[in-house]
C-alpha cells in the first residue's frame, strides 16, 4: 500500500475526455456516475475499491448516514466539456477550428456539470464550477483570486469541480490539456496528492502494445524516465492530451513536493485505496514557496535576457542578483514587474525571474555597472535588473 495515497486529505483528481466519453463522443452518463461514486466514496472516508453505494453517505431520509470525515478535501479537473457537446450538436468527431470547439464547449459543459452535479448529490455533496483561462494562473492577481475561491468551496464542504474555459479562451491563451491545469491546481490548493486518470493504466516504457514493454512502476528522479519514450502531446479521438502532457505535469506536481498517481480512470478505486496500480511519482523535493513556484510554472516569458558566462555563473551557481552589466542582449517586449527568461550563450533558458526595468530602457543600460549608471543617470539606476528574490531556477 502506499503511505502518501493513505495519508493524503486533500487530493486532485484529474480525468480526461476519453475517459467521460462514448465512442462516438457523446457523454458516457454511467462513466460519470461511477467515477462521482468512487469520489464520494473517498471523501466519505471509506475504501473506493468497495462498491460505491457501500462507501458513500445515503442522502437525507433514505436511512442510517454515515459520518462524513471532516478533513478530507477533494478538486476534481474534468475535461470532457467540448468532447459532450459534439453529439447534441450532430458534430461526428472533434472539430479542428476554434470557434467550433467553443460553440461545443458551451453546450457541453453545461451536461457534463449537470451530470457530476446529480451524481454527487447522490452521495449528499454539492458541486461548484470553476472555469479557468491561463490568465488565472499566470497573472498574479488571478492567481490569488482562484485561489481564494477553491479554498472558499472547499471550506463550505462543496467539491469544486475545474475546466478550462474553452468558451472564451483563444489559441494563444490555452492550456491545451488539462494535465498542466491540474498539476497547477494542484499546487494552488497545496494539495497532498495529485491523480491523474485516463484511458491508460499506467506509464510504460513504450507502446503498451508491443511485444516486451514494461510498466513502470515508480519514478522517483529524472534517472527513472531516461529509457522511457512517452510519445508526443496530442492523439485521435475527443482527448488533446497525451502521455507526454501527463509525465510534464507529474513534474510540475512533484517539483512542488506533492506525488502523484498515473492510472486508467478504470482504476480510480484501487489507486485512491492505496493500491500499487499504476505509476507513483515521488515528490523530488519539498514544498518550494508559492511565489517562486507560480513563477517557475504558472507564468509566461515575455522576453529574454541573454547572459555572458559570467553572468550565468553568478546567477546559476552562486544565486546572485542579475545586473546589467552581465546582460549582453535583450529580447521581446515586456515592462517592469514581467517576468522574463535568462538565457545562456547558447540561447537555453537557465532561469526566470521578474525584471525590474522595460525592455525599452535596458539597451543603454546592457554591459555597464550599477555604480557608473548611478552616476550617469541618477540614484533610481543603481538597482539589480533581476532581484534574486525575484527569481528562480529552471
């Protein structure tokens, strides 16, 4: 059994399209009512592997109801929202243009949260939904607000229930998966664990249908993943995902000190008992503050510095401040308090962090140190163009 799955209280669970759908895209009511059974079923505090009906609380007045454990919280991030809608809008697969997948989603999201919501309030539970754009996560401000609305939700004892908002968002502004999504709720609520469920049960070291491919059972560092050939983003059918969004996401989740679980939705009871079904990823470190984990994964580079030698040697090896006599070039278009990309010589990102200058001034100032520019143009000049509370490593 596994210790961090038994001891987790507040956990995310997230669940792809293929997992919600029918063959032919529509919304699969009995995969979404079994999977709200199994959700319950955790929350109630007793085994998900039992049947569900079993391990949930009974509704008011349908007989003796158990006690629903105060300390367990959950955040399901479900996609499925434009893959439910493709039926009752006559669509046979998934459309390619956006403004076809946004007209989906707005009819889809309104079945698929109407189904969660009548499957969970079987077991006595409310659902609240939560559509979020990129901007949510990556702009501080938003951050904060959906963070404060998660956590309202969770302390009024209702299971928040998240989605991109595929109705609004744009090409430029997607996640594209909803992995990432979860691996950044994740980290928003300080979650215990992280579940990711599809139509795969586990991470193997290659096509799980050929001849001598293996599961992996555990990943504990970089070293476990070296043979491992996990494909590209993207497949056929009503997902967008892909083996590789969901191995990027446990990194996200594990950098920030939380496991994660990789298995088959099929398998959600076994692994939310502890069970040793699918993929464990071990956290690799402890919980870094919020504020340079929201840098590090929640924000876009609007620019790029580039760094001489020395420069990358200060900031990556001895965690100093970014001045502007290391900066040897300057990329994009991008004010103070952005966050940007520092770059090597060879153009490899090696760090983020939030500049203090525009991109329109820092030109005369490249190459020349704070003392001379104090000198030069005042006081206000004598500052690090990167502070290195401000920045974290990549």
């Amino acid at each position: 059994m596994r210790e961090a799955v038994n001891t987790a209280r507040r956990i995310v669970v997230k669940v792809g399209s293929s997992s919600l759908t029918t063959a032919a895209g529509g919304l699969d009511t009995e995969r979404v009512d079994v999977l709200a059974d199994v959700l319950a079923g955790w929350l109630a505090g007793g085994s998900p592997g039992v049947e569900p009906t079993e391990a949930a609380p009974r509704p008011a007045g349908s007989g003796r109801r158990r006690a629903v454990p105060a300390d367990r919280e959950l955040v399901l991030v479900s996609s499925g929202a434009i893959a439910a809608g493709l039926a009752p809008l006559g669509l046979p697969r998934r459309p390619r243009d956006l403004a076809t997948q946004q007209a989906a989603a707005s009819v889809g999201q309104g079945l698929l949260i109407g189904r969660y919501s009548a499957g969970l309030a079987r077991h006595g539970r409310t659902v609240g939904q939560v559509l979020l754009t990129v901007d949510d996560v990556t702009r501080r401000a938003h951050y904060r607000n959906a963070y404060r609305t998660l956590r309202k939700l969770l302390d009024l004892g209702a299971v928040p229930i998240v989605n991109e908002n595929d109705t609004v968002a744009t090409d430029e502004i997607r996640f594209g998966d909803n992995d990432r999504l979860a691996a950044l709720v994740a980290a928003l609520v300080h979650a215990d664990l992280l579940v990711l469920l599809s139509d795969v049960d586990a991470l193997y070291t290659g096509d799980p249908a050929r001849p001598g491919t293996v599961r992996i059972e555990e990943v504990r560092d970089e070293q476990d993943l070296a043979h491992v050939a996990v494909g590209r983003a993207g497949r056929a059918g009503v997902g967008t995902g892909g083996m590789v969004t969901k191995v990027e996401a446990a990194r996200i989740a594990t950098g920030f000190g939380i496991p994660v679980v990789l298995t088959s939705a099929s398998l959600a009871p076994d692994a939310l008992a502890g069970a040793e079904v699918g993929t464990f990823f071990h956290r690799v470190r402890q919980r870094p503050t919020a504020r340079l984990f929201w840098l590090a994964h929640a924000t876009s580079p609007r620019g790029r510095l580039h760094l001489d030698p020395g420069a990358v040697q200060a900031v990556v090896g001895r965690r100093k401040s970014l001045l502007p006599a290391g900066i040897t070039a300057v990329d994009g278009t991008f004010t103070a308090g952005d966050p940007v990309d520092l770059v090597d010589a060879a153009g490899a990102a090696v760090a983020r962090g939030l500049v203090n200058y525009d991109a329109v001034e820092l030109p005369s100032l490249l190459g020349r140190s704070t003392s001379e520019l104090a000198a030069a143009l005042g006081p206000a000049y004598e500052r690090e163009v990167v502070h290195r509370d401000d920045l974290v490593l990549l």
